[in-house]
C-alpha cells in the first residue's frame, strides 16, 4: 500500500520539469521494507539519510513555527485572510 501511494502520488511530483528533490522519511519500517527501498532503487530517487525519532530534524514542527508567525504579522481580520495566507505560504 505505501508502495502504491508512493507510485502514484509523490514520484510524480518528484518527476515535475526543472524540480530536482530529495526524497525523504524516517525509518519506520513500512518506509524502510525491502519493497520500498526496492521501489525507490529502481525508479532512481535520491533518498535523504534520516535518523529514527530525530526531533532536531522534524520539518513539520519549524513549519508550524514559520506559519503561525506568518498568519499573525498579517493581521487577517476574517478566517478567509488567514486561509489566503497559509495557502500563498
């Protein structure tokens, strides 16, 4: 299934003209199996080195950080400002 969702969804955002990208997951296992570094080897995507539960290197939690900032020096007024800003972010 991980296989599948990654064949059909991320390697052809990976493959878009002029974009050059790292692919990159943590280690548990489904994205670690023999199917998916397979998967990955054949279809030739540079896969990052990630250490297991690193929490120095959780993209997601900077990102919130980075958003939240965004949204506030804005001043939206309504929901809809907001929504316009995270999605131009």
């Amino acid at each position: 299934m991980y296989c599948d969702i990654l064949k059909q969804n991320m390697i052809p955002s990976l493959r878009r003209p002029g974009h050059r990208a790292v692919f990159q997951h943590d280690n548990e296992p489904k994205h670690t199996s023999k199917m998916t570094t397979a998967l990955l080897k054949k279809l030739s995507v540079k896969v990052m080195d990630w250490p297991s539960i690193s929490p120095d290197l959780n993209s997601f939690e900077h990102l919130w950080g980075i958003l939240k900032l965004k949204v506030e020096l804005s001043k939206a007024s309504n929901i809809h400002q907001v929504c316009d800003i995270i999605v131009k972010e």
